[in-house]
C-alpha cells in the first residue's frame, strides 16, 4: 500500500477548492453587481488549493495565498501548484507571514475558510485581524468567513463518514461552556489498517455568528450578510448557501458571513 499521506486524505474529505472558488465568484459579482475584480487572498492558505483553483476560473484572476507554517506550503507547491501551467504560476503568490501583518497586498476578496480564524480565542485579537483585514481588502472588497454551530457541536462526538478506501473521523473531543473553546480532532483509517489517530488537531475557540458580526461592524465594515446551508428531503445540509436574515433552528449547521469593506 502506498505511502500514507495526510493531506491528501483531508483533502479527499473534507475539501473542495473548486466549488469555493466558484462560491468566491458568484459572491463578489452577487455583492458588487458589475464591478471588475481579480485578486483573491486566501489567509492561512496551508496548502493553497484555493488559490490554484481560483487561477483556473479565469485567465485575469490572481490569488497569494498567506500562511506561517512551511510544512503545507511545500506540500502544496509539489502537489497543487506543480499542476498549474507556466502563465497561472505567474498569477499565484505565497507568503510565509502573518495574517495580522500591514504590509499585506490590496485584495478584492479575502477568504478565511475552514474555520481557521477559531484559532484567535481572543476578542482583541480577532477584532485585531478584521481591522488587517478590512486595512487590505480594495474599495469593493469582501471578507468572507466560514463557520459552524449548534447544539451538536457543544458536546463530545465523533462522526465517521465512510469513502472507497479510507473512513474519515471529524472528532470532537472537548468543549467549555464557560469560554467556548474546544478541541477538534481528525483521524483516518485506511481500509486494513489501524485507525490513525490525531491526524489534525484544531484547538479553536467557536465564535458565534452574532459575535462575528458584531465584531465586523466594530472593525469598520460597512456591512455584512450571512449565507445559509439549504436542507435536503432528509433534513441534511444540502451545499447550497443563500442569502438570509433567519437562519434555521438545527442541530448543526454550516454558515458563511461576508463582510464588505464599502
């Protein structure tokens, strides 16, 4: 059997770089009807799919992807980045900084997905990243955020979801009332083999959305909308996010919020 590789697993499992690439599109042009826009900032890009994925959607688009930690970086430039032809290399720019820095490119979108600004537990310092944030975005620009919530969330479990060759486990281990930090693993068995535990760890905070838009608007964003997962006839997440001010009582759920600069 092959090499076991973890980033090609989580990728497998919970990942889908051309879908958010096209979500990114359909949000800006949704938001700023007829407005011209190219560059895509992805923050704590890790191994920066989004950011080859968004080259492909148009000839015109550029992305930089930014993150600390070298190790997904150089898994994404052997994997991702190898894949794209010499003209949409020129349009992909990685930096190996802080997210929190101000000397960060103008952008008209900036993605922070997978719920990777959990990793801020405190107010001051996540209101610290969406003022950056705002500081980078260009006139017309978005932030979009991802995030997750409910009764479900608040409780240990694990949820396995099963695929050809491998089971994905999203586990979640711990969570504290009192601060709501909590702590997330993910673990994955390849079929004939023992169970790797601990394949990813997620210490984060789980903000809620009413925090994360009182946090916006204190950082200066004009204005902000929250996006809702549809259900399908069984009740389950159907992938579809629309517009809404009423989000539905469930016991877990998936949410975007976008914060726009003007």
């Amino acid at each position: 059997m092959k090499e076991f590789d973890k980033y090609e697993y989580y990728a497998k499992s919970v990942q889908s770089p051309e879908a958010d690439a096209e979500f990114l599109e359909r949000l800006y042009k949704e938001i700023n009807p007829g407005k011209s826009f190219q560059h895509m900032r992805e923050d704590f890009c890790a191994a920066f799919a989004l950011c080859c994925s968004w080259t492909k959607l148009n000839d015109s688009y550029i992305a930089t992807g930014i993150d600390l930690d070298p190790e997904p970086v150089q898994y994404g430039m052997a994997n991702y980045f190898s894949q794209l032809n010499e003209e949409q290399k020129k349009r992909v720019t990685i930096l190996e900084t802080n997210v929190l820095s101000d000397e960060l490119p103008q952008a008209d979108i900036i993605a922070a997905l997978n719920f990777s600004y959990f990793g801020f537990k405190q107010r001051s310092l996540l209101l610290d990243y969406f003022k950056a944030c705002r500081a980078s975005l260009k006139d017309d620009g978005i932030l979009v955020l991802d995030c997750f919530g409910g009764p479900d969330c608040m409780e240990p479990n694990e949820q396995e979801t099963e695929h050809d060759d491998f089971s994905y486990f999203w586990d979640q281990d711990s969570f504290h009332p009192l601060t709501h930090e909590a702590m997330f693993y993910i673990h994955i068995k390849r079929n004939g083999e023992e169970k790797r535990e601990k394949v990813f760890t997620y210490d984060w905070r789980l903000w809620s959305i009413p925090e994360i838009c009182d946090l916006l608007d204190e950082a200066g964003f004009a204005s902000h909308h929250i996006y809702w997962e549809g259900t399908d006839e069984e009740g389950d997440g159907n992938g579809v996010f629309d517009k809404t001010t009423e989000g539905e009582l469930c016991e877990s759920y998936v949410a975007y919020i976008v914060g726009c600069k003007s």
